[in-house]
C-alpha cells in the first residue's frame, strides 16, 4: 500500500450516555465513510441466538442483557476482525465502542492504518441525565448502566484512548445538540497530509 492508500480510521471512544454514538455517527457521514459500532454487532448476535417469546415477539439470550458480559466480549472480538478486515483492504472507517481497546489499536496499527481516537466525555450530571432516561425507557442493560455511573464505577479515565493513536482529539457534549465534528475532520486532515 503506497502512502495515499493508507486506511484512515477514526476511532470513538468514551463513557455510555457521552454522546459517542452521535459523534461517530455524524463523522462517518460527515466523511463518508463506513460506521462499525460494537453495539450493533453486538445485536447482531444476540438475534443470531434469540428465540420467539410466548407473545411472538424476539427473546434475547440472558446474556445478552448483561454489560461487559459473554456476547459483549464476543461482539468486541468481531468488531475487532471487521475491523482489522477493512483496514487491511485499505478502506478508511468510523469505528466505535465504549473502550478503545490495545486489541483494537494493535490490530489498526498492523494493518498501517492512521487512527484517530476520539474520546467523547460530557459533564457528570449530563451523562447521568442521559442514562437515567435511557433506563427509564430502556432495558436491563440501559438500567445495568445507569446504576454503575450512579455508584461511581464509570470513571471518565477508564474511557480514555490507550496511547499510541497517530492523534487525539476530545470532543465534549454537554452542551446536546449536533456534535460539532469539523475538528475531528480537520484531525483527519492532519493525518492524510
């Protein structure tokens, strides 16, 4: 691969209810680019393992239900190989998850990839806020989280972006509306300069 064909991936990272899903959301778009959530996948194969529930609708798998659990590691390890997949072909992407795994950045960094992690982080009461409501209309895990941030489990430093990402960008939500992303865009352009 010669240095223009170099995969840029922008990689997203930080605390549930941080905003991290609208930011990605909005870069990919913004670039045109592929989006690879681990959330996503992770819902993937729980319907791949769900069964017909008594009132005909779709039954999760228990573990489905729980945060960090079995078919959460299972969905990071896939996310990983897509991952590592569309780097290797050289095509650039957006990718998010809670944590910017070594794992994950390993993976990028062998495939020469140009990583941008972004770490998304909004104030303390702003991500509380938002986890309540999610709870309050949500599921097991909606709840499972926002009881973990309320106990204090959730700090902002175990989000933060291992090191060794060709650049770094935080981008702060607190304020909801339209994530601003034309720094994460002129990070990119740094990258491919």
């Amino acid at each position: 691969m010669s240095t223009r064909e170099r995969p840029v991936v922008v990689a997203v990272c930080g605390s549930p209810g941080a905003g991290k899903t609208t930011v990605a959301c909005a870069t990919a778009r913004r670039l045109g680019v592929p989006f690879l959530t681990r959330d996503e996948i992770k819902a993937g194969l729980g319907l791949s393992s769900a069964s017909v529930a008594e009132d005909g609708g779709v039954q999760f798998n228990p573990d489905f239900h729980i945060a960090g659990g079995p078919l959460s590691l299972r969905a990071e390890a896939v996310m990983v190989d897509a991952a590592q997949l569309l780097a290797s072909s050289g095509a650039s992407f957006v990718v998010e998850s809670s944590v910017l795994s070594r794992k994950l950045l390993d993976a990028l960094l062998a495939c020469d990839a140009r990583v941008l992690a972004v770490h998304v982080v909004a104030g303390e009461s702003v991500i509380a806020e938002r986890l309540r409501a999610r709870a309050a209309g949500g599921g097991a895990v909606d709840r499972q989280l926002s009881s973990q941030f309320q106990r204090g489990e959730m700090k902002r430093s175990i989000f933060a972006p291992p090191g060794g990402a060709h650049a770094v960008v935080e981008v702060d939500t607190s304020d909801g509306g339209d994530p601003d992303v034309e720094g994460i865009e002129a990070a990119v352009a740094a990258l491919i300069r």
